[in-house]
C-alpha cells in the first residue's frame, strides 16, 4: 500500500538559519506531490507542487524553494528563516487521476 | 479558475445535535468534490469524496454529503455530533485535468458538552 512520510514533526529554528523538510513516498511511482503551508487561523496554501524529478512549480514568490532530486521524494527549503515562516508545513501527493491527496502527518516549525 | 467557498470559519454544535458544514463550489463542469478532516497537529485525512456515482456519499465517522448540482453545494452532514468530531474541516474542488485539488478556507467544528 501506498504511505507517505514527513519529518521531523516539530521544528524549532532561529530566524537566519536554514531548513530543510522532507517527504517521501512509498508504494507508488511518479507521484504528483505537494507542499502546502497552515499559518496560525489561516487554510492551507499551496506552496509547490512537482509532477516529476526535476519539475516544480511555484505558486507562491516568498523565501521558500523546493526540490524533487528523485522520484519519490520532495524536499522543502529555505536558506534564511524567517519570522514569517513559522506554521504547519504539509506535503501531499496525488493518488492517481481524479483520486484527491493523500497527506503527511505534518511539520509544526516555529521560527524564533 | 475554479473556486470552493465554506461559509462559516467557526461552527458550534451541542453534542448529539445535528452537524451541517457548508461548501460551495464554483465550476461549470461538476468536478470531484472531497471532504477531509484535520485534527490538531495532524495531517488531513479523507472523510469523503463525490465522483458522480452517487449524489449521497457516505464517508467515515458517521458523515456524509450530499452533492446538489441546482446549488453548486456539497454540504456535510452528521445527524449526531459526538465530542470526538471537534475538528477542522475542509472540502476541496478537483480540476479538470483531475491533478490539482482546490480548498476551501476550513470549518473549525467545536463541540460543546
């Protein structure tokens, strides 16, 4: 069966320093994956989105990046935290055509 | 661009009162709907999906919704609440091309005792 799994669930980092969350996919090939952000009281917001090794888009201009340097795994980054990237970081991928997502467990990062 | 609306960021219900969550979509072809469900902490989880079998969808938990067409709306139902349902709700719109969900804004659900 397919399982998706997201670390580290709880991030503490200082503004300035860097990030580096990741997801991976079990059980499938070529997924569709997604990262999406929860700030405090606010939806999600869909951050990028990959539907290959090498292909991400971003929906979002902000201090964020994101990598997908193999097929199951995506990677989200930042070279400087900061304040503003406080929130719960999610990474989704896509179950096939017209299947919906699948969610990680989630990333609660605090940005001090 | 395809657009989904919950009317309501906060909803309060009884335990054992009825639940009602409200989503809109807009859309001129009638997409694939879901609803997922996210307790604190967590990552979203899926209560249901519409994919045009059926217009009453069953999902877990006791909790169903019911696709109306007439109303663009795909509202979710429980005739009981149970403390256990405090949650955070989402309903959710897929694109045409079936690869990119849209969602809405999120119902907080409290339930009082």
């Amino acid at each position: 069966s397919q399982t998706i799994h997201q670390w580290p669930a709880t991030l503490v980092q200082p503004v300035g320093s860097p990030l580096s969350l990741e997801c991976t996919v079990e059980g499938t090939s070529n997924p569709n994956l997604y990262w999406y952000r929860q700030a405090a009281g606010r939806g999600l917001q869909l951050l990028f989105y990959s539907v290959g090794i090498g292909q991400i888009s971003s929906e979002v201009p902000q201090n964020l990046s994101a990598s997908r340097p193999q097929d199951r795994q995506f990677i989200l980054s930042s070279k400087k935290l900061l304040l503003s990237d406080s929130g719960f970081y999610l990474c989704a991928w896509g179950g096939g055509a017209y299947s919906g997502y699948t969610f990680g467990s989630g990333t609660r990062l605090t940005v001090v | 661009a395809q657009s989904v609306t919950q009317l309501g960021s906060h909803v309060s219900v009884s335990e054992g009162a009825l639940v009602l969550l409200r989503c809109n979509y807009s859309s001129s072809v009638p997409p694939y709907l879901f609803w997922y469900v996210q307790y604190p902490n967590q990552g979203l989880q899926l209560l249901l999906k519409y994919t045009s079998a059926a217009t009453l969808v069953k999902g877990i938990n006791g909790f169903e919704a019911e696709f109306k067409k007439s109303e663009t709306s795909f509202h979710l139902t429980k005739p009981s609440a149970h403390m256990s349902d405090a949650a955070e709700y989402f309903c959710a719109a897929l694109n045409n091309a079936g690869n990119m969900l849209t969602f809405g804004g999120g119902t907080r659900l409290m339930v009082k005792p």
